[in-house]
C-alpha cells in the first residue's frame, strides 16, 4: 500500500497535487458547504463555491505553466580532482506566454552531491533562462545523469505541479595528477634510450619537412603545423602529420587494475598513473598506458577518462600484457614471466594505510628481478615518484 508521501508526489508527478495553502482551502470548501448543507443559509454556499471554482482553476492551471518549458544542457567540460564542474542549463520557454514562479531542480548522482536547485521569478515568452553554476569535486569517476525537474505552484500557490524532463550529462573528473620536477624511473629509461629521446624532440619541434601526410585540425593543434595553402583548398583546416624517427617502444604505463588492491592504495596508483605519463609527455617520450580492462592507449583524452572510470578487480575484459619492456604498477608482486626483460616495477606495500589494513596480496620479497620503486604511506606520493629506483 503506498505512503501518503509517495501518493502526493505520483500526483505531483502526473497530475498536481495540493500544497500546504490548497489543503487549507480545501477544508475550508468543505466546511462551508457543510455549514451550508445544514443552514441552508446561501451565502454559504456562495462562498463554497468560489473556493471550489479557485482551487479548480490551480488544479488546471499549475500544470499548464509547465507546458512548453524545454531544457537544455551544455556538454560538461573535464576537470581534475579538486577543481568544480561548470555545469550550464539553459530553460527555454517556448510559448507566446510567459511563465514564472518555477523551480528547476537539477538531480544530480550521490557522489556528486547534493540535488541542486534554482528559483526562476519569470521567463519571457519566446525567451530562455540560462542557469549555471559550480560543483566541487573531492574524488575522481565518469558520473552519468539525465533528469532535470520543473516544479511550480503558480500562480495561486494552492497546488504543486512537478515534470520531469531528460537532459543527459557525462562528468568525467580526472585523478590528481602530481607536478614531479624530476622522475629517476622514466628519467634513467629515457638515458638509456638517449637517441630516441633526441629524434622524438626533433620530430616534434620539426615545422617543415618530415611530413607524413593531412589531417583534419582538431583543437589543441599547434598553429604551426597548420598547411595553409591546404586548408585554403579545402575551406577547413589541414595539420601536416610528421614523421618520427622512434625505433623503441618509448614508455609504457601498465597499472595492475585486474589484481585486488585496498582501495587507498590503488587510488594513489591511479594518480600515479596519471602523473607518470603527464612527466613523460612533457619530456617528449612516446607513452602508452595500459589497464587490464582497456588494453594499450596513446591519446591523451581517452588515457584520462580511463583513469577517471578504472577500478580494482576489473573482471569485464582482461587485455595481454604488452611484451615491450613496461613500468608495472601492482600491490601484488608480478609473476616472474608475466613482465618482459627491461621492465620496472613500483609496488605499493601491502600495509598501505591503516595499521589494521588487510593484506590482499603475497608479501613484500627482499629481492626483485626488476628495478623497483617501494611506495608507502609514510612519506607523501610525489616525494617517492621522484625517488631514485633500487636496483
């Protein structure tokens, strides 16, 4: 048997349902008509009816002021943890009519927080209202949500109307990414690649020759890539592709998400991830990462929004494990064939966190055939990322 909250909020919904004021005046109608039932007395009755005639014309009316009313969404921009979601709707009144007194709840997602909500005095006929604002972010995830709803009771208060309308949106917040001044673990790879490292940068600071082939131009493009006489031929931007004189594999980011992994220690091996490959781009190496659920990545957007969404314990897809020498980042130690000579390994210790923490993988060996990078709770993240590698 339904509540009487929810049977008020199904009218609402789908019809109107009384506020606080139509329930008083509803008792009040009733009350005179009874005094009148019993008197006889037809002022009585007088004032029954223009009651019931005014709660009839907000019954019908409250649900008409929504009529018409279209919402609209801006695509989200990404941001990092930390940051706030600019978040931008816009109400569009598309009727010859004015509407006002309108109440637009944006239903957001728990991890989000909390419903966001905005009252709107009046919206012109043929115009719309543009409501943005800012939402805090304090974790990282790909949050999807669809509803925006328009609630009023206008434009006699006595009866609350409610719709709902789709309006979809994909937050993606990205992890932390640290600034690291110096890396020893990607720093002495791209040592032992000194030449590599030397023809990356030429390829990439090249603005002639080189030339690989055009594309269309896509946003974040240097201009001086931009083939002008091109891009005057076709009526849109063309970037000249350039070659580069790479013969290694570069960097390769592969972070453990198949394993289980105690959750305070695999979000910083996200931001790990994450920071690792932002200081390899930055010194010009060719990075991919790699997670059990996605495979091998190289474009920058996709690699963040992947680390956005990974979790630990992935069991939907589980990609090989590229046969290139790789930086594995795990809490469990690696099998011994499982990662290709020249690798290296950073492995977050087992009591990671509290000192109750429950170890979920085999413990800590003294000895490693990888050069390998201890992290652990005691000293801040960015501090051991720029640590040198123990052998």
């Amino acid at each position: 048997m339904p509540t009487p909250q929810r049977l008020v909020t199904w009218l609402e919904t789908h019809w109107t349902a009384p506020s606080y004021s139509g329930w008083v005046v509803l008792g009040l109608t009733l009350f005179f008509f009874g005094a009148a039932t019993n008197t006889l007395a037809g002022w009585l009755y007088v004032m029954s009816g223009v009651m019931a005639a005014l709660l009839a014309v907000a019954a019908v009316l409250s649900p008409q002021m929504l009529k018409g009313a279209l919402v609209n969404r801006q695509p989200i921009r990404p941001v990092s943890v930390g940051d706030s979601l600019h978040i931008e709707l816009s109400i569009e009144n598309s009727t010859s009519r004015a509407k006002g007194l309108l109440q637009v709840q944006d239903l957001l997602p728990r991890k989000l927080g909390e419903t966001q909500q905005i009252p709107i005095a009046a919206i012109g006929p043929r115009s719309h209202y543009r409501w943005s604002y800012q939402l805090p972010t304090q974790q990282r995830g790909v949050h999807h949500w669809r509803m925006v709803q328009l609630r009023t009771a206008a434009p006699l208060g006595l009866f609350w109307s409610c719709r709902r309308q789709t309006a979809k949106a994909v937050a993606v917040v990205y992890p932390t990414i640290l600034p690291l001044n110096q890396c020893p673990l990607i720093d002495e790879l791209g040592q032992e690649e000194g030449l590599q490292w030397r023809r990356d940068r030429r390829a990439e600071n090249a603005s002639e020759g080189l030339t690989r082939g055009l594309r269309p131009y896509r946003w974040g493009d240097p201009t001086r890539l931009i083939h002008w006489r091109t891009s005057a031929r076709h009526g849109e931007l063309r970037v000249r592709e350039l070659e580069k004189f790479t013969s290694g594999q570069g960097v390769i980011l592969c972070l453990d998400s198949a394993s289980r992994w105690q959750p305070e220690a695999f979000e910083q091996a996200v931001i790990a991830t994450a920071s690792l490959y932002c200081y390899a781009v930055k010194q010009g190496l060719l990075t991919q990462v790699w997670t059990a659920k996605t495979g091998l990545m190289r474009e920058k957007h996709r690699i963040l929004a992947a680390l956005a969404a990974v979790e630990s314990d992935e069991v939907e897809a589980h990609r090989p494990v590229p046969q290139d020498a790789l930086i594995w980042l795990s809490q469990a130690s690696p099998a011994a064939q499982l990662l290709p000579p020249g690798s290296r390994w950073v492995q977050w210790l087992p009591n990671f966190g509290s000192s109750s923490a429950i170890q979920t993988g085999p413990a800590v060996s003294t000895t490693s055939p990888y050069p390998r990078l201890l992290v652990s709770s005691a000293s801040p993240l960015q501090t051991q990322l720029q640590s040198p590698v123990n052998s």
